[in-house]
C-alpha cells in the first residue's frame, strides 16, 4: 500500500533493457532510476530524462578560465614585473598577446574540464567516502537494473515486467 | 539514381563563361611595357596613395633594400632606381592574372584532395556511420583528375617561363656572377630545380588520381559482388594512399605554395596547408549531402550524418586555427628577419585578408557551430560552411599573392572570374559524376549500420 515499495527488473542485455524502457514508458509506469554497468548509447532520451545542461557549464567554466588567465597574465607581465622578452618590451597586454594565448587557451580548457567533471560529480551526488547508491552488486558487472515505483499494482508490475524479458523481478520495500 | 538538373547545368556553363571572360580581361588588361605601368602608378598616386612608399615594399623580389635607401642628388642612381622599380611593378601586374588563376585552380583542386583524404580515412577506420556518404564524396573527388590537370598545365607554363610566379626559376638564378644570381636559392637548386619539381608533380597527381580511380571502381564492383572482398581491397589500398597522401601532401605544399618565397621556410606548413583543404573539402561534402538532400535524394541519410559533418568542419576549423597560431607565434616571438619578413609583408600589406581569413576560419565558426542544436539546421550549416569556403580561399590568396603580386594584389575581376570558372567546372564535373553511380552504395558491409546510423 505504501508507494515506497519498488520493482527492480534485473536485464542481461542492454538491448532488451533499452527495449523493456520503451515499454514501461509507454505502458506509463514511473521508472525511477536505471543502473548499468556501462552507458548506454540514447538510455537518456528513451527514458525521457531531459537533455544535459553540463554544456552550458562548460562555457561558463570555460569564459571564466579565460578571464582569469588574462587577469592574472596581464598582473603578473604588465603590471607588476614588465619584463623586455626577445626585444618585446611588455607595455601593454594587447601589444604582447600571442604570447599569452598558449596560456589563455590552457586556463580555458584547464578551468572547463576540472569544474565540469566537479560538477558532475556533485550533481551526481558523488563524493570521498560515499556509500554506493545501487541496490545489486550485479549492476557493477553485466547486469542491468530498472527501478519502477509500485502504486497498488504489485502483482500486475510483475506479470508485465517478467513478459519484457527481465531475468529476475524483485518487489522491494525502499526505507 | 540521380539525375543532373539542367538548371544546375546551365548554371555551371554560365559560370564558367563568365569565368573565361574575366580571366580573359584579365590577361589582356596587363600592362605590357613599363610605360603602363609609369601611367597606372601615376594615377593611383592621384587617388592619393603615393608609390613612394609602395617602393619600400618589394621583398618579393629581394630588391627591397635598395629601394629604402634612396641617396639624395645622385640622380643617374635615383632613375635607374625608378626604372628598375618600375620593371618590378610590371611584372607583379603582369604576374597578377596568373596567379589569380592559380590560386582558384589550386583552391579547387585541393577541396577534391581534401575529399579525397577523408573518404581514405572513412574506409581505413571502416567508419559505420558514414558509407550512405560514400557515393557524394566521390562525385566531388572527380573533380580531382580534371582539377589535378589543369594545375599540371598551370605549373608547366610556369617552368616554361609563361609567367614569373616562381622566382627561382628566373634565368641565371643559380650562376654565380650573374645579375639574377641568388646564393640561397643556389643553395637549395638541388631540390628546388625544374625538372626534378615538375616529376614530382607528375607523381603525385599520378599516385592521387589512381587512388581515386581504384577506389572508386572496387566500390561499385561491390554494390554486385556476392562477397566482401573488394571491400576488403579499398581498405588496403585506402591504408596504402593515406601513407602516400601524407608525404606527397608535405612535399606538395612546399612545392607549389612554399617554393613563391624561395627564402622562407615553415616546418610545419604542410600540416597548415592540409587542415586548410581537409576542412574545405569536409564543408564541400556537407554542402553537396544537403543540396542532394533538399532535392529529395539521400533519404537515408539523416540529421545524425549531417550533424558528424558539421562536428569535422567545427573541429577542423580549430585544428587549421591551432596550425595558423603555431607557425604565427614562433615565428613573431624569435623575430628572426629572414622569418619573420613573412609576416610583415603579409601584416602590412595583406592585413584586411590576413586577419579577415581567421574570423572567417575560426571566429564565425566557432561561434556558429559551437551549439550542438545548430549543427543540424540546414541554413546555418549552409552560412558557415559559405563563410569557411571563403575563407579558405582567402588563405590560400594570402599565401601565394604576397610572393608573387605583393602590394599590388586586388580581388578584383581576374580573381573573381577564376574563382568563378574553376566553381563552375567544380559544379559541372561533381554533379555529372554524381549521375553515373546509384547515390547509396548498396553492399557495403556497413551499409545497414550507416542507415540507422543515430547519434
């Protein structure tokens, strides 16, 4: 009776999984969450989940990367300690700029990937020292997992989802 | 099977008229005598731009020194100076037609080599994704034996003296004592020598179009064969052509592009060059598909391959922008003269097509086809891919004319009708080739896997 009972239908095959998605979603059944061993090529789409918004993080990761590498440069080359490098006196940042674009593309990159992949991880609600979030240690190896919510429909969730080619069908009581 | 469209026909023909009558004016509006040239100096003068500093100018030809140190009173010395000046001016105009051809016959040319070097690597990766392509990158690879001969033509007449685009073939370069002796390009003759320059044009446009030749025909005994094995045959000669396209790609680069400043050198131009062409010839695959498409063929191909062509043009472009940066700055931070003179020519007298390539190569794709979304939508890709053609013709201007036009380089109607002519014969040689072969290579091993190809 309680809604925090849920079914895990266990898959050995991510094309009877991918398949078993499209049916629970248009059977309209509520999957929660889906474990696998490996990504699953359009598991997202198919699932419905909506698109990433990483990317748009990423520019901003990006432009901020940029921003400080030609704050910093232009502090450390111009302003602070101009230096006369090759015969190119530093009297202003834009007149010795190729010099500091190897820099500035490095920071760029440098700032998108590490604060992308930080926020991956946090969005994820991965962190040091967290307990794994997945019911069957099965899913780290060559199975694949679908949580379904169960609401009053035990029985006729498990017909249905031992007919989608589900090696094993679980009625779970999640605390 | 597709079938030429006579208004994309005729099209082609009006093209390549117009084109053949602007080259024409072209040539026949070149000064011929130094008497011109006096009267075509004095006019712009008029307009308000003084030759004198134009005559500091004309490191082309090495003379520049000479020119920039005019000693005041001497005026035998000043006249002779003048006339000499003018002789110069006279062979840059006359070199001015030329080299308009020139450019815009090796600028098309290439785009087929760059095709031509993609499909390679499609079929050495045995790439799933991309053989509901294959038949359109070969109608724009045909245009690589045409294209290929011309350019042998262009290039024999240089050594034959039709033109001086190429200053180490003047007379008397390499003999010591005489007044057009050079010790640097005497230096380099071993290599930098007629004969042994026009062989190794012949071999490599020989090697490319037998490339092209075989591959095309193992492809379409496949579509009736009953087993793999002219499949597996392109493979290994597609593996065998990339290691050939590599090295001949190198040399070439130095050859017919490098070799119009005979006292510069780059060692990473061949890579500058090829991302240059690969990343036209990948836009000029993108285009073709998309035309092909709004005619309602191609109906297996989908937003997915668009959206993989759109990545390489997105990619590459930043691959040629990493190229152009590199040679730049190495180049500008030593600020070695007989280097960096490259640059300063270029920076002072090219600086609008110097500095215009990269906005068009880098900065206005990159800012287009950074989002994913737009990376399929027609029209975008049609704008970017106009705009990164452009300016993939204007670097190839801005590596030959320097040499060979200096400050009087103009896009003007020889340029713009030799771009013109070689687009019309592009269109007429792919569009033909395009008919003679069913648009979807039938039994390609991964045929099927490139029909459902999703991304």
């Amino acid at each position: 009776m309680s809604s925090n009972k849920v079914i895990h239908a266990i898959y050995n095959d991510d094309d009877v999984l991918m398949d078993a998605v499209h049916k629970t979603r248009a059977a309209h059944h509520h999957i929660e969450e889906v474990f696998t061993p490996f990504p699953v090529h359009g598991l997202d789409k198919a699932m419905g989940i909506a698109p990433t918004r990483l990317a748009i993080c990423a520019f901003i990761y990006g432009c901020i990367g940029l921003t400080v590498a030609t704050t910093m440069m232009n502090y450390i080359m111009i302003q602070d300690w101009p230096q006369d490098i090759g015969g190119k006196p530093s009297f202003a940042y834009y007149q010795n700029m190729p010099a500091f674009v190897p820099v500035m593309f490095e920071m760029t990159v440098f700032f998108a990937a590490h604060l992308m992949v930080i926020t991956f991880y946090m969005r994820s609600r991965l962190w040091p020292f967290k307990q794994a979030e997945n019911p069957d240690v099965r899913t780290t190896d060559d199975h694949f997992l679908m949580e379904v919510a169960v609401h009053d429909n035990e029985a006729e969730l498990v017909k249905f989802f031992q007919e989608t080619g589900a090696v094993e069908v679980k009625v779970i009581d999640k605390h | 099977m597709y079938t030429f469209s006579s208004k994309l026909k005729t099209f082609s023909f009006v093209l390549m008229i117009v084109g053949i009558l602007g080259i024409g004016y072209g040539f026949l509006t070149a000064p011929k005598t130094t008497a011109d040239v006096e009267a075509i100096l004095k006019a712009e003068e008029h307009h308000g731009g003084g030759h004198e500093a134009n005559a500091t100018a004309h490191d082309a030809h090495g003379t520049s020194t000479e020119h920039t140190a005019p000693a005041a009173g001497h005026d035998a010395k000043a006249s002779a100076e003048h006339t000499e000046h003018l002789e110069h001016v006279l062979h840059q105009l006359q070199n001015k037609p030329w080299a308009a051809l020139y450019v815009a016959c090796l600028f098309f040319m290439l785009i087929a080599l760059g095709a031509l070097a993609f499909y390679a690597i499609q079929q050495v990766a045995q790439a799933g994704w991309s053989p509901v392509l294959f038949r359109v990158m070969q109608g724009i690879t045909a245009y690589l034996l045409p294209g290929s001969i011309i350019l042998f033509v262009l290039l024999l007449l240089s050594g034959l003296h039709f033109n001086h685009l190429f200053v180490w073939m003047k007379d008397g370069v390499t003999e010591v004592g005489h007044k057009n002796y050079d010790h640097l390009i005497a230096g380099k003759s071993g290599y930098l020598n007629f004969a042994f320059w026009i062989i190794r044009a012949a071999i490599f446009i020989a090697g490319w179009n037998l490339y092209r030749y075989l591959s095309r025909k193992n492809c379409l005994a496949q579509d009736e064969a009953s087993d793999n094995s002219f499949y597996k045959k392109n493979f290994k000669i597609s593996a065998a052509f990339l290691v050939f396209f590599i090295v001949t790609e190198s040399i070439m680069s130095w050859d017919w592009i490098m070799s119009v400043d005979p006292h510069w050198f780059s060692t990473l131009f061949g890579w500058y060059v090829f991302a240059s062409f690969f990343v036209s010839g990948i836009t000029a695959i993108s285009m073709v598909t998309l035309y092909l498409k709004s005619k309602g063929y191609l109906p297996n191909v989908n937003s997915s391959h668009i959206h993989d062509l759109s990545k390489f043009m997105f990619g590459i472009s930043v691959f040629w922008t990493y190229l152009w940066f590199s040679q730049f700055m190495l180049i500008w931070y030593s600020n070695i003269p007989e280097e960096v003179t490259y640059f300063k020519t270029r920076i002072e007298h090219f600086n609008l097509p110097f500095f215009g390539a990269v906005v068009m190569n880098f900065v206005f794709p990159f800012l287009v086809l950074i989002n994913t979304d737009f990376k399929r939508i027609t029209w975008i890709i049609v704008m970017a891919g106009i705009v990164i053609l452009l300016g993939h013709y204007v670097d190839f201007f801005n590596m030959i004319m320097p040499a060979t036009v200096g400050d009087q380089w103009f896009i003007g109607i020889p340029e713009i009708a030799s771009v013109l002519f070689f687009f019309g014969l592009f269109i007429f040689v792919v569009f033909n080739a395009l008919t003679k072969a069913p648009l979807e290579p039938k039994r390609n091993p991964f045929i099927e896997e490139s029909k459902h190809f999703h991304y």
